[in-house]
C-alpha cells in the first residue's frame, strides 16, 4: 500500500523479521520490516499517510504496546531533528532497539543517524547481537504474491 501512494517511492525493503515483543501485555511476536522511501512530502505529512494505511489496514489504538494488525513508524526523515506532540525523529528508541536495527542495517548500513551521530553499521558494531531477531522471510518477501 506504500507503494501505492503517488508521492510515495519505495527504493528498498529488508527482509522480514519475528521478534518477540517488548514491553505491553502478553502477546505474540511480531514482525518487522524496514523500508527506504523517497518522497516530497513533508514529514508530517508523511505520517499522516502512513496512519492512514495503518487505518486502511484496521488499526486500532486501543492500549499502548498492545496487540496491532500494522505498526508503520518513521525512523528518520534526512536528518531532520523534529520534536513535536504527534511526532518525533529520529524515532526516540531506534538506537535501542535491535528489531529495528537489523532491518534497516540491510538496506542502509551507512545511514547517519541525527541526534545519536552514529551510522545504523556503528550503533550495532557496539552491541552483542540479539537472539530474539530472527529471520522470518528473506528480501523479496513483500513482491510475493
């Protein structure tokens, strides 16, 4: 649905990874993927058309980090440092969080990220490597018909 969008391009997706879930209630895993998109849109704008896929899709917010059908964040957005009340980039726990690392370190490895100064390839140099992110469907996984 992404690609879909008129101002919307889609250049790259990883592959697709289960990870368990962190925080909320009891739930079962997730899947992550990570995307490189180009596009004019401004980052606000950006999100609202991702939340309107998510919406698309039957997203419900009902409790914080509870069970969703589609969880579509932007990670970051040309380095641009943004702090507003409906959005936040780079995303506050990216550096953090392996489920996001790993994908995107298979489709930009060199990507800097504003606010941490580091690339997506340094940030995980630093860290032992997260048995929870396991492979789920190579690259190509979401031209799959």
């Amino acid at each position: 649905m992404i690609s879909d969008q008129e101002d919307i391009k889609v250049q790259s997706v990883s592959p697709l990874y289960e990870t368990a879930p962190l925080g909320g209630p009891k739930q079962g895993p997730f899947l992550n993927a990570c995307a490189l998109l180009e596009t004019a849109l401004l980052p606000e704008e950006l999100l609202e058309k991702m939340q309107e896929i998510e919406n698309a899709l039957g997203r419900v917010r009902e409790e914080r980090w509870g069970p969703r059908l589609i969880d579509l964040d932007i990670l970051t957005y040309e380095g641009s440092l943004i702090n507003t009340p409906t959005l936040e980039l780079p995303h506050p726990r990216l550096a953090e969080r392996d489920f996001v690392l790993i994908p995107l370190f298979d489709i930009a490895p060199e990507l800097f990220i504003s606010g941490i100064n580091k690339t997506v390839h340094t940030i995980l140099l630093n860290r032992d490597p997260s048995p929870d992110v396991k492979l789920y469907m190579p690259s190509g996984w979401h031209e799959q018909s």
